[in-house]
C-alpha cells in the first residue's frame, strides 16, 4: 500500500560509534510521538547489525545503501542481499545516482540487485532521476522511462508493489538547489502515470514515490503537499536528528 515515508540516506558518513549514537538518539526523540509516515535510516554496512540490535526496528526501519549483484562467492568485498538481510535491515537503497555515475552501474546490473533484494525479502528504495544536461535539454521525462524499463518494469505487478521509487533530480543533491514544489509534483505524476501504463491503475495509485533533492526542514512541508510526493529521501538532513526530525514533523 501507499504510504508516507521519510528515508535517510547516510552515504558515507559516520564511524560505527557516531552511527550508533545518531541511531540511539533519533530512537529517543520518536519514542512516544504520534507518526504520520515510516521511517527509515540507510547506514553503511558496517553499522546495520549494531544499529538493527540498539533500537525499534518497528519504529525506525533500517536500509543498506546498496547490495551485490551475485548472490555468493568469490567477490571479495561485496555484500549479498541475503547479508543484508540477515542483519535486521528491510530495505535497500539501490540505484542511487551516485552509484550510477561513480561505479559503473547499469540498467542490468540494477536489475539483477532488485531480484536479489526481492529474493531475500528486501525492500528496494529505486533511485531514478536526470542530471542537469538531462534536465535542460528537457529530456527527464525520457530519463526516468528509460530508468525504469531497464530495470523494474520487467517485474511482476506484484513484485512491483513492494519497490519504493525515489525521484532524484541529481542537478539538486547536495548542490543546495531544490526542484520547485511544481517541478517535483509534475515529474512524479509523470512517473505514476508510467507505472499505471505498465502496471494499472491500482498499482500506480498504491505506488509509493519519494521525493530525493536537497529536501529540508524548509522545504519538505511544500513538497510533500503534493498529491504524487509520498515523502522524502533526505541525504545531508539526516545526519542531525533535529533536521531529520523537522523534516519528519512535516507530515
């Protein structure tokens, strides 16, 4: 089903102690407090484990911020899905712009990490969007389409309910600047309308799709107003419970 989700995405960040507080202490500051979305950390790998064990996964759920494309074996320093899963997480973060730019990562790789996501009873976090050149040749409908059919729309309508999408303008992470409340409600009821066209309605209507640009306390109340913005996936904002949590109050 649809739902209101406030995801953060650690990135590279944080030592295994300084995870484990930032964990602790957000813990601390939702006990008690009437939500109105889930939510979730993507800590490196090393922290899953320790964090999984040190608070409410019922409260907080837990993401890795990518998986590996093989299932076992000889591939010295990846993770397995099933490794993931065995730490508590419940969610991957895959696709993410930054893992497509820097490593190499390509339609089929994705979808090769989304069956095994699936496989392990992950939930994928699939990252779409377009780069500036992309953006001003106007061509980020045709981006995300592509992003799309090249690795998850050869899933199942079922299979494809348990993906979470996240639109990610890369022209706006970590630069400072924010698609207008405007742009990011017309592109995401651009990408609802895909999956209604491949999947129908119910599954489009069902389809949870998060909003991933510099989104912050400032902004996220206007974008999440939005008919087709179902949260956000917040980078730098997470790794400060009091923004992460002003950007949690929004909803």
């Amino acid at each position: 089903m649809r739902k209101n989700i406030v995801a953060g995405n650690w990135k590279m960040n944080k030592t295994l102690q300084e995870g484990l507080a930032l964990a602790t202490e957000l813990n601390s500051a939702l006990i008690g407090k009437s939500l109105n979305c889930d939510v979730i950390i993507g800590t490196p790998f090393i922290h899953l484990a320790s964090v999984a064990s040190a608070i409410d996964t019922k409260q907080i759920g837990i993401a890795a911020q990518n998986c590996a494309d093989k299932e076992s074996g000889a591939y010295t320093g990846e993770v397995s899905a099933a490794m993931i899963k065995s730490t508590g997480a419940d969610y991957v973060i895959l696709g993410h712009s930054e893992r497509r730019a820097y490593y190499g990562e390509t339609f089929e790789t994705l979808k090769d990490k989304v069956l095994l996501a699936l496989k392990n009873n992950l939930n994928p976090i699939f990252c779409i969007g377009e780069v500036l050149a992309e953006r001003e040749e106007n061509r980020q409908n045709e981006v995300v389409k592509a992003q799309l059919e090249g690795s998850v729309f050869n899933l199942s309508a079922e299979d494809f309910g348990k993906i979470i999408l996240a639109y990610e303008p890369v022209w706006a992470i970590g630069t400072g600047k924010t698609a207008s409340p405007e742009q990011a409600q017309e592109i995401h009821a651009y990408i609802r309308s895909l999956v209604a066209q491949k999947f129908g309605n119910q599954v489009a209507d069902n389809a949870t799709i998060l909003y991933g640009g510099s989104c912050n306390a400032g902004n996220a109340k206007e974008l999440f107003t939005n008919p087709d913005v179902d949260g956000g996936l917040i980078g730098g904002a997470s790794l400060k419970v009091a923004d992460f949590c002003a950007i949690i109050d929004a909803f």
